[in-house]
C-alpha cells in the first residue's frame, strides 16, 4: 500500500482508540515529526504538518505502540510494516 494509505488506517486506528491526533505546523530550530503526550488527561498523538508524511507515520507507529492493539483492527499489511514484534 501507498503512504497516503498507511497515514489514514493509522489516524482512522488512533482515533477508534480515542485517541485525539492533533496535524499542526510547528515551526522552530529543533522541531520534531511530532510524538505522544497526554491534554487534560486524554492521550493525544501531535503530528507536525512541516515534517515528511514518512516521519508522521514513524510518530504515528510509534504512538500506537504504547497501547493494547488487540481491540482494533489493523490491517495485515499494515500490522507488518510498522507494528512487527520482532522490532520491539
């Protein structure tokens, strides 16, 4: 499948999980891709719109680690690119 795709299933994934992903232009020297943190309790994945799509979805991947990905469906290609047991 194509970046576009994988960038969709995975903010579809984080958002059936409740988890608010938040696409932002964050400007600055030392800008990141993006990552995890919690607003007002509420798991939050912010992505920053002036990094690579490729980069968004490391940080989306990555993100998602960090929860149980039995409850939602993911994929099979999907599952193998970014969320192999192996890796961990």
């Amino acid at each position: 499948m194509d970046i576009e795709s994988a960038y969709s299933h995975l903010k579809t994934i984080a958002g059936k999980m409740g988890i608010i992903v938040k696409e932002e232009k964050v400007k600055g020297e030392e800008s990141s891709a993006g990552g995890y943190c919690l607003i007002r309790g509420k798991p939050c994945i912010i992505l920053n719109l002036l990094s690579t799509k490729e980069d968004r979805i490391k940080v989306l991947a990555e993100a998602l680690k960090r929860f149980d990905l039995d409850t939602v469906h993911i994929p099979l290609w999907l599952r193998e690119m970014y969320f192999r047991e192996d890796e961990e």
